[in-house]
C-alpha cells in the first residue's frame, strides 16, 4: 500500500484531492466529513482544521465547543459562497507594522476583547483607550489578537503598530507606515516624518484603521515636550485624529493611562483560574506534565495566575521534561525561585531585542517607577523583605511629606505592584 493510499483510507480524502486537485470540485458536506474520524487535544481543533480546506479565516475561540465552531464555520462558508466573507490572512496583506505572527495558542480574555470593540465603535469622535496592567499581564498580547480579529472582519482595515519604549522606535515605526503610504515628501532628509504621517492618516477618509501605541510606560517619552522647527511640541502630539480611526495604548502605568485616555481605561488584571489553566495545557506539548490536579492548581496560585509567569514556566518545564510538582517544588525554594522566573525562553510572540523573562519584565517596571518616584521604589524594597500580604500603613518609614507619601502609595497602586485592602 502506497502512503497515499494509507493518507486516504485514514482520513477518507479522495485521492484526486491528495493529488491537487481544485477543492471547490468537493462539496462542503464531503469536506466537513474529511475530519470526523480526526483525533485532537482540542475538540475546537476538529473543526479549526477546516479552515484551510475551505479558505476561509475565523478567530481561534477556544472553549467555544465543536458545534459552536461548526456553526461559526457554516454560517462563514454560506458568506463566501456569496461573495461576503472574510477574507483569509493571506490575503488580507498584513501590513508590516504588526511585529509579530498572529499567536494561535491564545487563550481566554473574550470578555476584555469585547470591551475594546465596543469602545473603540464609536463613530462621532476619535476613539481612544488604553490597556492598563502589570507587567506580564499580556496587555500587548491583547492587543495583538485585537489587532488581527479587526483585520479578520474587515480586510480592507489598516492596523499600524508603533512601540513608544523610546522616542527611535516611535520615528522609526512612523518611517515605516509613511513608507506604506507612498508619502512623496517621506524620503527627504529634512523632512518631518512625525507630522507627514500625522496629516496623512488625519486627512484620508478612505480607509478605516487602528494603531496600536504599545509600551507607553515612559511619560517622557509621549508626553516630554520637544523642541524642533514646529514649536514646543510632543510625540503625543504627532498622533492623527480621524473618524476613520481609532488609537490603542497599552501601559503598566495608571497615571500614563490617565494621561492618556482619561474616560476608557481597560484594567487587566490577572487570568482566571480556568484561562490559566488553559493557557497552561496548551503551551505544555506533553499532556502526562499536567495528570497532577492538585500541583497544577498549586502552580497557577504561586504564579498569581500571570499569563507571562505561565508562559514562561511551561517553556522550562516542557524543555527539561520537568513534571508540574517538581517544578512547584522548586519554585517554593526562594534562591532557586529567582532562577527560575530570570530563565530565558524563545517567544515568537514577544520583542526580540528584550528580554522577556519574568524577572526582567519587573525589573525594568522597578527602574521605571526608581525614576519617577524614588520614595514609591523605597517603599517596594521594604514591603519585599517584610511580608507579600498584609502589611499594615503604619510600618512604611516616614520620609517625605504627606502628599508625598500618599503619591507614593498611589504610584505602587498604579503600577499593581500593591493592592490596598
């Protein structure tokens, strides 16, 4: 029996299939049929699996079920035989502003995406929000699934990503979508991108598009005024306001969030239990890891259900073939635990250029808020070597004012390093 033959007495696709021919020559209930005998981790997957087959591109909602996802891909078929479907990703042309591939192990946070689309719908204004939360939390993941399901219902949506850890990376992402825009002037020495790309996307009236402003941590680098040839101005200010257009920042910072978008602040907190656990089992490639209940609920506790703290303990534990328990007993050893949370791990999904491990993810939110206010920073380092709950107010040391003191408490509160009973 030749391979072919066995590819088609297993899974029932005709051999003219296997062989190139069209798929449209195949009716849609025969092709359905081609996955019923198919075996998946996921029971969405049965279905997911499809999607090449017909063509056709849906968002990945895992927990939805099988026939949830079966309905969603019929009613997506029937679009397309009319002519009103979605288009798939391919043809979409992603614009290559969005760093990184669409992360088809993203799991949970439905009820955050539905906030974000209801917000940023709104047609009488320049919508703007901003996704808050500490770092790790997966602001920047959200966003990017954001990102790809606006592409997903609409292909002729542009989507813009611009990092704003420094004032380079903004210019240069500013560079690259006027370039995308086949702005004449853009190539000129002199000329100012910042305000070319702002008139540009400000006057077109043709397309609807989103950009994402991620890594808005540092207010002097939005908010710091500049001086140049067009006055004193700042890089928020070379941001385009259009009613085509909608803005989306994310920040670890709840003061920058209320600079920002003082209306629309989207709170991240951490996963649920369930989308913790899901995210576990889906970034674990070998199932027996996760057959202790009782040790993956323990490990989920000890990391505060933080998707980046997961992510990155699943990478170790499925490289080192290492079980759930004995990574939880070592996580419970604190010399060893800061080992742990500064191992690297490769992230398709994530900034190349930094480093993305948990300890260097806090570290740099430490630096940050060292900077913008010490006594807050003083006030971290204490409560570290006191205690992780229940410290009273009264223990902090009195340095500084009252107000200072008060700032200091609502700086460590802004940026989810504490939480005030």
């Amino acid at each position: 029996m030749t391979l072919e033959q066995e590819i088609h007495q297993i899974t029932q696709i005709p051999i003219g299939a296997l062989r190139g021919q069209s798929l449209a020559n195949f009716g849609v209930e025969q092709r359905i049929n081609w996955a019923t005998t198919r075996t998946k981790k996921w029971k969405e997957d049965k279905v997911y699996c499809l999607l090449g087959v017909f063509e056709v591109f849906l968002p990945l909602i895992y927990g939805e079920g099988e026939a949830n996802a079966t309905r969603r891909l019929q009613e997506e078929i029937k679009k397309r035989q009319k002519g009103q479907g979605t288009e798939s990703l391919r043809e979409i042309g992603v614009p290559p502003s969005l760093p990184f591939p669409r992360n088809e192990l993203y799991v949970g946070r439905e009820d955050q995406l539905r906030w974000l689309d209801q917000h940023l719908r709104i047609s009488d204004a320049y919508p703007r929000v901003t996704i808050c939360g500490l770092g790790g939390c997966g602001k920047s993941a959200l966003a990017i699934e954001f990102a790809y399901r606006v592409l997903a219902a609409n292909a002729t949506h542009m989507v813009f990503w611009v990092p704003a850890i420094s004032h380079e990376s903004f210019e240069r992402a500013y560079r690259e979508i006027g370039a995308a825009f086949c702005i004449p002037e853009i190539t000129d020495e002199n000329a100012n991108i910042k305000q070319l790309v702002k008139e540009a996307l400000s006057m077109d009236s043709r397309r609807d598009w989103l950009m994402i402003v991620d890594n808005t941590d540092d207010p002097s680098v939005l908010l710091r005024r500049l001086n140049c040839d067009l006055g004193d101005v700042r890089l928020h200010d070379y941001l385009p306001r259009s009613t085509r257009g909608k803005i989306l920042f994310t920040t670890r910072s709840r003061k920058m969030a209320g600079e920002l978008t003082p209306g629309a602040i989207l709170d991240l907190h951490d996963m649920s239990r369930a989308e913790a656990r899901q995210l576990l089992a889906r970034r674990i490639t070998n199932p027996a890891l996760l057959n202790d209940g009782k040790a993956v609920d323990e490990l989920l506790s000890l990391l505060e259900y933080l998707p980046l703290a997961i992510v990155q303990a699943a990478a170790f534990m499925d490289t080192n073939d290492v079980s759930v328990s004995k990574y939880v007993s070592l996580l419970q050893q604190e010399d060893i635990a800061a080992d742990l949370f500064g191992q690297h791990f490769e992230d398709a999904n994530r900034y190349r250029d930094i480093e993305s491990t948990v300890a260097k993810t806090w570290h740099i939110s430490f630096e940050q808020l060292r900077r913008q206010d010490p006594l807050a920073a003083e006030y971290l380092s204490f409560v570290a070597c006191i205690d992780r709950i229940g410290i009273a107010q009264s223990l902090l040391p009195l340095d500084g004012s009252v107000v200072q003191r008060v700032k200091a408490i609502g700086t460590l509160k802004g940026y989810a390093f504490i939480t005030e009973r």
